[in-house]
C-alpha cells in the first residue's frame, strides 16, 4: 500500500485496515443476528454467528424438530450472510439446582 496515511501523518498498515473491515462486519453480523433471533421457537433452538465451509461468517440456526415445510421457510441467506442450519437436540434452561 503507497501513501496511505492518517490525519495525523501516521502510516496506515494493513492490520489497521482489516480492523476497520472486521468492525464494519462485526456490526452487520450483530444486526443480522439481532434479527434472526426472532426465528427462535417451536424447532428452532437458537441462532449464532458461524463460518461456512468456505470459512465465511454466516448465520447458524440450531435446528431440533422442524418439519421439512417449516425448515424450507428458512433463507437460505439474511442481511448478506448465508444461513446454514445445524441439527441440534432441544435446549432447556437448567435451574439453579442443575447448575
């Protein structure tokens, strides 16, 4: 990179860059997992940031028992983000005694 710099004179490195895009990227996947949230209920256990095989970011939704009609309403990409389901066993909260 030639003639990159700061408002103050300083050198912009690559790292400093990839921080930035890290940032812009971290706030979309918030936004988008701040949405997919709402898809949480009757077999679908919970949503969360993950890597697809390409090692992208993506959307992960943990799947219990959803039938084939309702896991077809799921996109298959949300805000930019491909969305990859994972099969899971139903989540229950643990009381305080369990824990």
């Amino acid at each position: 990179m030639v003639g990159a710099m700061t408002d103050e004179g300083d050198a912009v490195t690559s790292d400093d860059l990839m921080a930035g895009m890290r940032s812009d990227s971290d706030s979309a996947m918030s936004a988008a997992l701040a949405a997919a949230t709402q898809w949480v209920g009757e077999g679908i256990e919970g949503v969360g940031e993950g890597r697809n095989a390409d090692g992208e970011p993506c959307i992960v939704v943990l799947v219990s028992e959803l039938d084939p009609d309702k896991r077809a309403k799921i996109p298959t990409e949300y805000a930019g983000f491909e969305v990859v389901l994972d099969d899971s066993d139903t989540i229950h909260a643990l009381d305080d005694e369990t824990c």
